[in-house]
C-alpha cells in the first residue's frame, strides 16, 4: 500500500540532539535566518588567519562563559565574515529571541536530509491496531483498571506478552519515506500551553526552539502487509491479517484512531476554553482547526486521514489512556491529586503562525 504524507503542521521528528543558539548557530533576526555554523571551516579560518589560534578559542569560551555573549559577538569582534563558516542557512517563522539561550532541537536526518522514519508510522499504526481492538473488548478496557507500569498492549499484539515473534506488527512493514534537503527546513519557536494563558501573554510560559519540517512538505512510503502463518499470531488477527482486504482493515484502524483523539482533543480544548477567562484566542485557534480535521474526517466522501507525527502529541494519542475512565485517573495516579481529571492534560505544545496557534505535527495522509 503506497502512501503520501502531507505535513499540514511544523512537524519535528526528534534526533534526540540538540544545537546551541549561543555557541553553535547565529540568529539573523533581521533577515530571518538561522546560520548554523561550520565548526570545521571556522577552526580552519582560525588556524589559517590567527598566529596564536589557542588564545582565540580561549578568547571565544571566555565571551561565551563570563560575558554572557554569544558566537554572533565572536565573529564580529574577529571579523571573520559569517558567510564563511555556514553550514546550512534556514528560514525562521514566528519571534525568536537572538540574544535568550536556549538549546534548539534538531530532527533526525540521514544525509543531511530530513524524513518520516518507518518506525515513527509504524508506532502510530501499533496504537491504532490497540485501539481497533479495545473498541470492540470492553473487558480488556477493564483490566487497564488493574495495570501498574508502562503498558503497550502486548497481551493484546502477541500470543504471549513476552514472545515478540508472534508479535502482529512483525507482519506490518513500513518503509522510510523520500526526503527533504536540510535548506528546507525553518526555525519555530513552540509554546507550552501553561494552565493560565495569561502567563502565555506575557511570554513567562515554557517555550523551546525547534528545527522542524514546514508545512506543504509532501513524502511517499509503502506499508507492506505480510500474511502471516495461522498458528504464528493471536486468534483476534489472523482473519484481519489474512484477509484479502488486509490493506483495508488498516486503513479502517488508522481512521478509528484518527477520529476517535480529534473528538477527545475537542472535548478537553472545549472544558479548557470555558474555564479560561483570558487568552481565548489560543483556544479559539486550536478548537477552529481540529473542528476543520473533524469535519474532514467524518465526511463518507473523504479518502484522506489526519494523525500526528512525532513530538508535541498529547497524552491520548501517546497512550492507552483513551479507554480509561477520567474518575480513575488519580487512582491510577496518572495524575497529581490537585489536577482536574476532566482536563487532562491541560498542556500542549503549539506553534504561532501569523496571528493563529496550531498543533505540532498534524500531517494529512492518503492512499495512491
């Protein structure tokens, strides 16, 4: 089953690296760009212009530790021309503060080009087989009552918890799709959505900076599905794997998941928005979009779904935590005893593009 992927939303698939805003990349705020700098050329320049290249990098520590400045400050004091030393020039959307340290969170790449891991689909495609099954076994929702520790579903993909090769998403194979140079890329600035929005309003909230996939970036990937031997998966799947229509049931799961959190996001931005008093707009912003997925989504005549990639999801679409009941959400201490079950979560991660907050990582997803 080929498919495309458009990314509707910045959509960031974490590396697990990190770049310094300080040491290691430029804010140019006036041409809104972010030069990330070559360590190599400018270790280079300095060795080639400086007769004592030790005392100019124990010259630039300095300005970084003790002076509270930054490289920009370094290539200006040394003339050394920032063109010179810049490995990738990308463009910056939404107000980045130049001089504020903060760490930037880079995606993952191969070959200095960004893409959508296999394995990122694939766990989406795990939650929604789960999902597809818990809908329809409201004893299984039950024993989530009786679970301590992390739980991924394993009694419910493989014939014992512990024998991975009966797992069912052995037989689910998704591919890596195309890529994206690393110059198409753009620099955004994400924001914690806190408990009150006026912390929002006067920029004390959480916030971070992220190197992320735009939106109307297009990807291709194939999702390969195996028949499995009959004895080798759990009794629930064999008809669902070996079904001529196999491509189809996943399909049909996907859209399950996909429907299903678009209401639950609805339901608690709602709870959320009529217990605010200021800072509506966010909300305002974020109900607007998701009713727009929701509307897509429900819609008999439409062949395309909607589900996040990669990092900013909420809690529901990261977990089981759908088919809990919100009363059991403190026995279960899943949430401190002070928070409000029936906003849970209260924090998401969004971004601010020209007047309108968004979701990080919403990508649209069709068959072809």
């Amino acid at each position: 089953m080929k498919i495309k992927i458009s990314t509707i939303t910045p959509t960031l698939i974490r590396s697990g690296e990190e770049i310094s805003n300080v040491a290691e990349c430029v804010v140019d705020s006036k041409n809104r760009e972010l030069k990330i700098i070559d360590k190599a050329k400018l270790i280079g320049i300095i060795e080639s212009q400086f007769q004592d290249p030790r005392e100019v990098i124990n010259e630039f520590s300095s300005l970084i530790v003790s002076d509270n400045k930054t490289i920009a400050d370094f290539l200006r004091i040394r003339k050394i021309d920032i063109n010179q030393v810049t490995r990738y020039s990308i463009k910056i959307r939404g107000d980045i503060d130049e001089r504020r340290r903060r760490n930037i969170y880079l995606p993952i790449l191969s070959g200095e080009r960004a893409y959508i891991p296999g394995s990122t689909l694939k766990g989406v495609i795990r939650n929604a087989l789960l999902f597809y099954y818990l809908e329809n076994d409201r004893d299984k929702q039950k024993e989530l009552l009786n679970k301590s520790g992390i739980y991924a579903g394993e009694d419910i993909l493989r014939i014992e918890g512990r024998r991975i090769d009966t797992d069912v998403m052995r037989y689910v194979i998704v591919r890596d799709t195309d890529s994206i140079p690393f110059s198409e890329l753009m620099l955004y600035k994400i924001e914690r959505l806190p408990k009150s929005t006026q912390r929002m309003e006067k920029h004390q909230g959480l916030y971070q900076y992220i190197i992320a996939i735009p939106n109307k970036k297009e990807f291709s990937t194939e999702i390969i599905v195996k028949t499995p031997e009959k004895d080798g998966i759990p009794e629930y799947w064999k008809d669902f794997l070996n079904d001529k229509n196999k491509e189809d049931n996943i399909w049909i799961a996907l859209k399950n998941y996909s429907t299903k959190l678009v209401d639950k996001e609805l339901e608690i931005l709602g709870r959320l928005r009529n217990a605010k008093r200021e800072g509506l707009e966010v909300f305002d912003s974020l109900i607007s979009y998701y009713t727009d997925i929701q509307r897509v989504l429900k819609n008999p005549q439409n062949k395309s779904l909607f589900i996040p990639i990669g990092f900013g999801k909420t809690y529901y679409f990261n977990s089981l935590g759908y088919f809990i009941p919100e009363a059991s959400l403190k026995t279960l201490r899943i949430i401190r005893a002070n928070v409000d079950p029936r906003l849970y979560p209260s924090t998401r991660w969004v971004v601010k593009i020209g007047e309108r907050y968004y979701p990080l990582g919403s990508c649209g997803i069709t068959r072809g």
